[in-house]
C-alpha cells in the first residue's frame, strides 16, 4: 500500500477514535450530574465514582490523539497551502492544554467528595456544593476550549476544499463545524440559561472526513502533484 494512503488511513482511525470517547464523556456527565441538585449529584459520583474517573481518562485520551491527529493532518494537508495548514495546527494545540487542565475541576470534585481529614470544617452541604461549583467550571471550561475545536476546523475544512485529493463537500462540513462550535461556545457567555446545542447538527464533518480518510484514504496522484508543486515554491 502506498506510504500516503496508509498515512491517511490511520489518520482517519485515529480522528474517528475520538468520537467515541467524546461522546463516552457526554454519557458519564449526563448520567452522574443532575442540574440544580447537588445532594443527588454527589451521590450520584460517589455511587459510579469508576465511572466518573473513565469520563475524565476519556477526555483526556480526547486530548492526547488530537496532538497525533492534527500533526498528521499538518503532515497530508501542508502542500496545499503551509501558512493554513499551520493555523489548523495552532489552532487545535491552543485548545488541548485548555481541556486537559480544564480537568482538574473534575478531579477538585472526587477530591473533594473523597471527604480528605483537611475539609472536616465542612459540612456534608457545603461539600455538595463546592463539587456543583466545580462541575459547572468544568462546564464553562469546555466552553473555552471548544473555541478552539471550533477553530481548527476552519483551516482544515479551506485546505480540504481546496486539495483537489479529497471531497470539497467535506470542506465545507468542517467549516460549517467550525460556525457550530463557534456559536455554542460564545452563546454560552453571551446568553443566560443558555441550551443552544448547534454543533450537535453540524458535526457530520468530523465523521464523514475520517471515515472518508480510513475507507477511500486520499487521490495519491494529486496530493503527489500538490507536493511536488509545493517543493518547488519552497527551493524558488
């Protein structure tokens, strides 16, 4: 099999893995928080506490394979234009270190419900509600951070269009990902009692381009020809 086309298939493997374990962090926290009711969320995590530790490994894993994902993207995508293809790099690395430290309010939570001999001048209440207090900072951090998810997908969606070795419409999929991260994500700051979900019916792109890249890979004779054009406007 040609180098390129293997590099796009585990490209694809990879970028797809991610669904699934974001999507088991959306299960986790939905299932153990309960809105407005810090008692049976408390319980709810100390009840499933395995659990709730697999959503946080979960997200971080999340973090850790998009570093490998953009940097072969950066790798396939670079000879159609380099500045885009190192924005959509910045772009996701901007948001990684935000998500994986956005974890710690999560792990504030178990520590806290963990009852340690230092918070003994708590009562079982104001315990309760310091883990609310951290889980909706966990919230708002995820918020920050899919600023970010939002716009990585802008660059990569333009590079994508403009290859000539993959779909345009899965160009435009990723940009209209990026416009649904976008406005979730500054709704959530802008708008009290916030429930707009629109990256929820603009994330196709994120599937159907990985599953493009595993099962058909990429057009080797264009992304050749891109490469060979763009070495030599780098010698030029």
């Amino acid at each position: 099999m040609n180098p390129t086309i293997k590099t796009a298939r585990l490209t694809g493997l990879l970028y797809l893995s991610l669904v699934p374990l974001g999507f088991f962090g959306i299960y986790v926290t939905t299932r153990l928080i309960v809105a407005g009711d810090a008692g049976t969320t408390a319980q709810n995590i100390m009840a499933s506490e395995s659990l709730f530790r697999l959503g946080i490994v979960s997200n971080l894993l999340v973090q850790v394979i998009n570093i490998f994902v953009v940097l072969a993207l950066y790798r396939l995508l670079k000879s159609v234009n380099r500045n885009m293809a190192l924005l959509m790099v910045i772009f996701i690395l901007l948001g990684v270190p935000i998500a994986m430290l956005n974890e710690l309010n999560h792990i504030a939570a178990l520590v806290l419900l963990g009852s340690p001999a230092y918070l003994k001048g708590f009562t079982a209440d104001q315990l309760n509600a310091l883990v609310s207090l951290f889980l909706e900072a966990h919230k708002q951090g995820i918020n920050i951070a899919s600023i970010f998810w939002g716009l990585w997908l802008f660059p990569m969606g333009y590079l994508v269009f403009k290859s000539g070795f993959l779909p345009r419409i899965l160009g435009i999929l990723l940009i209209i990902g990026c416009f649904g991260y976008l406005i979730d994500s500054f709704a959530a700051f802008l708008l009290s009692n916030n429930q707009v979900s629109i990256a929820l019916f603009t994330f196709w792109g994120e599937v159907l381009f990985p599953l493009w890249l595993l099962i058909k890979g990429i057009n080797v004779e264009r992304w050749e020809k891109h490469a060979a054009e763009s070495a030599l406007v780098s010698l030029a």
